[in-house]
C-alpha cells in the first residue's frame, strides 16, 4: 500500500514578522522544540516560496514558510487488529474511543494485544507509520475517549497544554453511596505508598502532590449514585483514590472499593465521557463526547431494580 506524504505545516509572514530571522518565526508561530528545530534545519525540511534557506536569514511579509515534518521511525510493535473505536482523525492526531480491558501501550504483563498494537495495525492498513505518542492516558478499565498525536510537534503541543491546564477532561462514574453536597471539590494531595504498591492521598509532608476533582451527581439510586467528574490535575488513580478517600469507591473497583460488588460490573465504573482541546495545527478548540458503554447502562439499569 503506498504510504501517504507526511504533515506539512504552512505559515504566510505577517507585517508584524517582517524582517524577522526564519527561527525566530518558527519558535514564536510554532512553538517547535529544540530538538524538533535541530531535526528541521539538519534535513532540509523548511522551506521559504518553495526554496531552503539558512535558519538565520531574513523573511519578509507575504513570504510562504513551508514545513514537513520528519517521518516518524515505526515502533518495533506488532502490529494486530484490536477493536477500538476512531472519533476522530487527521493529520496531525486522533481521538480514540478505548473500550474497557483494553490495556493501551505494551507492559510486563501484557506484551502484545494493546491500544498501540491495534493502532500500528490500523494505520498499516491505511499506509501511515507513526510512533504511539498517547497525550491522555486511561487504565485497562476504563473507557472512554483518549487523544494520540500523529507526530512529534503535535505531541509535544497537546502536552504542553496539559502543562498549563489548558484542555478538559470530564468523566462520568458510578460509585457506592450518594456523595454530600451532590456538588463540591475534592482537593487533597496524592501520593504513592510504596509498602501497599497503590497510590493514597497523603499530607504534602509525607511527598504528595497537589490533586484537585471536582465532582456532580447526575443521578442518584438508594445505594450509589452517578457522577460527572472534571479533572484540575492529572495524577495516576486521581478520580479513583479520590472517591475512596471520601467514604465512596467506584463500584468494581478492585484497588480502592469495597469489594462487595461482584458480578456487578466487572471493572470499575468510570467512563472518559468528554475531551476539548486546542488543535495543534489550527488553534482552534475541538470538543468531542462518548456516552456510556454498555456495562454502565447495565448496571444503572441494576441499580434502578434494585430500587423498586
């Protein structure tokens, strides 16, 4: 299958640029690393009206800048067809739709059969090669809606603004109990316990960090209650230690539950239900949801039985 040609950046110079060296243009329109600049200039990769010139030369207004990025080395991974679901594409990232069990980059214990073995299979299959470059990242156990960057500029973007907060993450989940108030933060620092091998939340004393979750019920059975969950920060387990630090788990999970809800569900009930993001190419924001999976409708669907 023919491979298809790489991304390409493209950039007209403003009045305000004008006389401006080709480097300077780059940082400041693109916000390009050091080592992607390197990669750039060493392979000859930036052109100006169609012809290479020294990175410290001048540009002037109207001028066209051209950019291609480099091609991505393919990762020594097999490639296998894995189920997953593609929201959205283009090319400079993707949005994944992960369902539940699916473990998304090869670890000890799962070496083959992941989210990056699918992908590779997927874009070998379209004619693309790419290195798995996850920007949001969920356990084996939940599902939902993931962003992958095609390329080193785009990761490197979509990262920076995880940095400086500037995206959103909300989660729908299903926990034991009905939280009070039905709307509030939770702001309590986390940390990982090296003698129980989990995370915890901890005083800053004992090294954890700063950790904030704010919460909603959405609705509400006798015994648990269905939540909207919008992340500040990002530390591992956050929505999941967080919960349980309040007196109300996930229900199935099987880290920080209860343990008292087999053959409910299987896994712990927590879905990625909505991403917004500024685009990496356009600088615009792109918005995208995933409703509930079929296990969390059935055990809502439980929960509302049981009630009755």
């Amino acid at each position: 299958m023919e491979q298809k040609e790489t991304p390409v950046f493209s950039h007209r110079v403003t009045a305000e640029e004008d006389g401006l060296m080709l480097k300077q243009v780059l940082r400041n329109r693109f916000r390009f690393s050091r080592r992607l600049m390197n990669k750039l200039k060493m392979n000859r990769l930036v052109t100006v009206n169609g012809e290479v010139i020294w990175f410290t030369a001048r540009v002037k207004k109207g001028d066209l800048v051209e950019i291609r990025m480099p091609e991505d080395r393919t990762e020594h991974l097999p490639p296998q067809p894995v189920e997953f679901r593609v929201v959205y594409e283009d090319a400079d990232l993707i949005i994944i739709d992960k369902p539940p069990g699916l473990v998304v980059h090869p670890t000890r214990g799962y070496k083959e059969g992941t989210l990056a073995n699918g992908l590779m299979h997927y874009w070998q299959q379209r004619g693309e090669h790419h290195t798995m470059r996850p920007v949001t990242r969920l356990d084996r156990d939940t599902s939902g809606l993931m962003a992958v960057a095609k390329h080193a500029q785009a990761h490197w973007f979509l990262a920076e603004q995880m940095i400086h907060k500037r995206y959103e993450r909300e989660y729908q989940a299903i926990c034991h109990g009905i939280p009070e108030p039905p709307e509030g933060t939770i702001d309590a620092p986390i940390g990982h316990d090296p003698e129980a091998g989990l995370y915890r939340v901890m005083t800053e004393k004992e090294g954890g960090y700063p950790s904030v979750t704010r919460y909603r019920v959405l609705n509400a059975w006798e015994r648990a209650a269905l939540l909207r969950l919008r992340l500040e920060t990002g530390r591992t387990h956050q929505i999941r230690v967080h919960l349980s630090s309040i007196g109300h788990p996930l229900i199935g999970d099987p880290l920080y539950g209860r343990g008292e809800e087999e053959g409910w569900i299987g896994r712990q009930a927590l879905h990625a239900a909505r991403l917004r993001l500024l685009h990496p190419r356009h600088r615009e924001w792109m918005e995208w949801e995933s409703p509930l999976p079929a296990d969390m409708r059935r055990l809502m669907e439980r929960l509302s039985e049981s009630d009755t």
